[in-house]
C-alpha cells in the first residue's frame, strides 16, 4: 500500500510534455499558453530539462523577439502566450526544454511547462532547382506518412520570418506561379511563369495544433531563376540612348584633279582654235583663187605686128 501511495505521488509531481517534431537544418516554431491564462507574467526563462547547464535565455521583456543563437522567444502580451523558436536545429538540439514563469505577484516559484523536441519521419534532403522564366518544374514535399493529418504549407524566407506561399488550407491551395497539389505521401509544388522576383529560399513544412501549436521545417528549397540576358552591344558602337556624331567630308583641295581639268581644257580650246584657224585660212585661200581668176578675165589681149 505505501509502495502504491509513493508511485502516486511521483506520477503527481512529473509533468507531461508537449512533444514537438522538426528536422535537421531545419526550424521550429512552437506556441506556448500560459499556465493560467488570468495570470500576469513577469519574467520567461528557456532551459533545458537536464538542469546541467545553465538557462538558454531570460527575459523580463514584452512584446518583442529575445535572441541567442539559434533561439528566439517572444513573449505576447496581447495572446498571453509564448513563441520559441529554434533554427537551423543540430542533433544536440533534440531534447527536452522547460518554459518557467515567473508571475508578476504570487509566490516566487515558477510554473513550468515541458517541451519536447523529436526528430520528424517526414525529413527530406535540401534541394537546389534552376528554372527559367517560361520553364515549369515540379518540387516534392513527402512527409513518409500517409495518415499525417497535420496541415501542409510552402513559404518563402523573408529576414526572419518565413512568409506562407501556398497551404493545405482551402483559401491558399492557389498563389500565381505557384500551386499546391496533395498526394499520398504529402504534397507537390509546381511552379510556371516566374520572374527574378521569386528567386530565394523556400522551405516545406507542417503546422500542428493542440496544447502546443507549432510550425516545422522539413525541406529546405533554395530557387534559383535564370532571367535572359540581352545581347552586349559592342564597345566600338555609341549606346543607342547617345547622341550619334555627325561625319564631317573632307574637303583637302585636289590638285591632281584640278591640273587634269586644266590641262583637258586647254587642249579643248586649242583644239577649237586650230579648227577657226584652219576655216580662215581657207577662206583666205578661197578669197585669192576667186580675186586671181577675175584678174585673168579683165586683161586686154596684146596683139604683136610681123615686121617686114
């Protein structure tokens, strides 16, 4: 009977945790109510379960994100909850943490709340995949278990946040050059029609709800778009957008042409004076055979006497 009474009271004083599942190289991010939600929360501190070294992160501040290394907590004020995140998660990372809350009037001691993070089944290999902007290409997100019922999203980096792209959510299945379409295993991503813009890193995941609400990276997808270059315009051609110089012609004074002019010219006019010359000098002939023919027609006949 007090072997009976003793294991009662053990179970009464262990906690249950709130398992959580992630995967290496990847992120989670978990949401944690507080123990009463009518309580009033003054200090938050993150450490891990084995009590062995000393807490990751303390904080006494609202509203804004706390980091150290690869965890984040943000303490909400306005949800009454707690965000933790953890990044680029390493093998030493899966353990259990506790959240202790320090209320801001009561007794000293802190409520706890245990989280414990386990490795997901549905971890995939990270992926580098080119496209061009009129190519289509497929990306895989399995999850390795058909009766996930855990909600499936795609998202996209943007600073410290991973902005959602598509979802198994009825309202986000859809989102311009992407599309979600659910298979056995999980689901696939196709992708047509894009720009420089959508260029980045992309990761697959799932979000689960209960107790704990948390969001988990499974794949990690870096994209990468190949945008058509046009053709360099060579270095000896002005940019089409400059002024185009005006050609000048050389107007340097031939003298070669100038003498041939001269010289063919001359022989022209030489050539016609010989000719007036020619016509004068028979005129002048003519003139002197006519005047010497009517000279031989005017003179008298001489008669001679025979002397006896």
């Amino acid at each position: 009977m007090k072997i009976l009474l003793l294991m009662l009271s053990l179970m009464t004083g262990c906690e249950a945790s709130s398992m959580v599942k992630g995967c290496r190289g990847g992120w989670v991010n978990f949401t944690h109510g507080y123990p009463d939600r009518n309580s009033k929360i003054q200090h938050i501190d993150l450490v891990r379960n084995n009590h062995e070294n000393p807490p990751i992160l303390q904080t006494n501040q609202k509203n804004v994100w706390i980091s150290d290394g690869r965890f984040s907590v943000y303490h909400d004020t306005e949800s009454r909850n707690i965000q933790v995140g953890i990044k680029d998660i390493q093998q030493k990372n899966f353990e259990e943490y506790e959240l202790k809350f320090r209320r801001e009037h009561g007794p000293n001691n802190k409520d706890k709340e245990q989280v414990d993070l386990k490795s997901d089944k549905g971890c995939q290999e990270p992926l580098i995949i080119t496209v061009s902007r009129t190519a289509e290409a497929n990306i895989s997100c399995d999850k390795g278990n058909k009766k996930d019922s855990r909600v499936k999203f795609f998202c996209k980096e943007n600073g410290p946040i991973c902005e959602d792209v598509l979802s198994t959510k009825p309202a986000l299945r859809s989102n311009g050059s992407f599309t979600l379409t659910e298979t056995e295993r999980g689901f696939t991503v196709s992708i047509s029609d894009v720009s420089a813009q959508h260029a980045g890193v992309y990761w697959c995941g799932v979000e689960s709800t209960g107790k704990i609400i948390y969001r988990a990276a499974l794949r990690r997808i870096q994209l990468k778009v190949e945008v058509s270059v046009p053709p360099v315009p060579s270095t000896t051609s002005p940019p089409s957008s400059s002024i185009q110089p005006t050609t000048v012609p050389n107007h340097r004074f031939d003298w070669a042409s100038v003498l041939e002019m001269v010289l063919a010219l001359s022989l022209d006019v030489m050539l016609l004076m010989f000719a007036v010359y020619l016509a004068y000098k028979g005129s002048v002939l003519l003139f002197e055979a006519q005047e010497s023919i009517q000279k031989k027609e005017s003179k008298p006949l001489v008669s001679f006497k025979r002397s006896i």
